[in-house]
C-alpha cells in the first residue's frame, strides 16, 4: 500500500542525500555507527554478503594473503563499509570510485589490478557483464559477513512508516516470493 519511486545514485552521493534527508529510503547498507547517525535501520537484515576481493586473470602475484594487499592499487566504493582492517588501514594504495560497476570497467580496461566489493553485488554485476573469463576471485577472503539491511533517512518526513515497511520486509522474507527473486537474481552465479 505504500508507493514508492526507485532512482539508483552513485554510494557516496545516496549517503549524504539521506543524511540530509533528501532520499527517504536507501537499500544494501551495512550497519555501521557512522550511519546511524542519520539512518534507522529496519529490521531484519534481509541478506548476508562477504566482502572479497576481486582481480584481473593475469597479475603477477596472487592475493592470498591480507599482506598481498600492499602490492597492488586496490579499487573500493567510496563511502562503503566492508571490514576491519581494510576500512581504517592507511598504509593499503586504495582508489575509490562512485560505484561497482566503475570498478568493473577499470578492471576490464586493465587501469586496476585489484578491487573489493561484496561478493553478492559484485559477483552479479560480473555474471551479468560476463567478465568471469577477465576477472577472478583473490584467494584471499574475509571472514567477516556484512548483514545489508534497509533503512531510512532519520530527516525523512515518512518515518511514520518504518513499521509498516519492516512488517512488509518481514512477511516477504518468508514467503517464497524472496526465494524466487534471490534464485533470479543469481541465476547462472
């Protein structure tokens, strides 16, 4: 019963809009304290991704190890929040960009050898341009799983509706609805 307006914007600009309280409602963000600052994050999670690391078939030295980071330009989405270390590590040669799919053109174009992401995000985005025969996946993988949650802006004028909206994330979690959109969504993943 609730209408909505969907308007895909680069990470970083989606951040500071809801900071500010021009967007209402942001999808695929990862819970940090920074953000609650200015996002109510609704609940439940609706999907668990990983980050990992993403690089072109032919470096000279595979990323097996989170040392093997130093070698390389690692390509990231500004803003984004993907695991300690990583997030906080100055000593990394890190080039942020506004989106994925800008890390993904980079890396075909050969102007970045190594690049994170969430495996979910990324990995669809890889499928869908088929660039697996270009990329691989590092050896090296996190540990950590990053829970994506919806939220909305604490600035927005339909806060009202946050229970409304999580009821309705609720019931389609477990309907098999959820199930079909997830086996779309990655269908030849």
């Amino acid at each position: 019963g609730i209408r909505f307006t969907v308007k895909r914007y680069p990470w970083a600009r989606a951040l500071s809009h809801m900071e500010i309280g021009q967007v209402d409602i942001m999808v695929g963000l990862a819970r940090t304290p920074e953000r609650e600052q200015f996002i109510d994050y609704l609940l439940p999670s609706y999907y668990q991704c990983k980050p990992a690391f993403y690089t072109q078939k032919n470096i000279l030295k595979p990323i097996e190890r989170y040392a093997d980071l130093q070698l390389y330009r690692i390509g990231y989405v500004l803003d984004s929040a993907y695991f300690e270390p990583f997030d906080s590590d100055a000593s990394l040669k890190k080039h942020g960009v506004p989106t994925e799919i800008q890390l993904l053109k980079m890396a075909k174009k050969g102007h970045l050898a190594a690049f994170i992401g969430t495996d979910c995000q990324v990995e669809y985005e890889i499928m869908k341009r088929g660039l697996w025969g270009i990329l691989n996946k590092a050896t090296y993988q996190p540990e950590q799983s990053i829970a994506l949650f919806m939220g909305i802006s604490k600035r927005s004028s339909h806060r009202q509706l946050a229970t409304q909206i999580e009821q309705a994330l609720h019931e389609l979690l477990l309907s098999d609805e959820f199930e079909q959109i997830k086996s779309r969504y990655f269908q030849s993943n």
